[in-house]
C-alpha cells in the first residue's frame, strides 16, 4: 500500500489485525488498518491519536 500523505510504500505485516497502528517510514503519519469488507485485505485510515491535554 502507498501512504496517503507522501506516497511511499508502507509494509503491512503479514500478521496484522484490525485497528493496529503502522507508521510511513518516509515521512512518519500514522495510521490504522481496517479490513476491507471482501476478504483479509486491509486500507488504511488516517489514525486517530489521543493527545494529553495537559489539565486545560
């Protein structure tokens, strides 16, 4: 699969599982597999990380 954001090939592991978080190794965007309807395929969706608010 190509990223999304720069399009270099992002590797998905051979035993990858639904929701699982990969990262570009080009530009560093994260994002979570989710399976495709027909099949064992994967597509990717850019991955919701939850950030610190730091008490605001």
């Amino acid at each position: 699969m190509n990223c999304l954001e720069c399009d270099a090939q992002v590797a998905i592991p051979s035993d990858a599982i639904q929701g699982e978080i990969i990262s570009c190794k080009e530009c560093g965007t994260s994002f979570e597999l989710v399976k495709v309807q027909s099949g064992a395929l994967f597509s990717l969706r850019p991955a919701e990380l939850e950030e610190e608010d730091w008490g605001e």
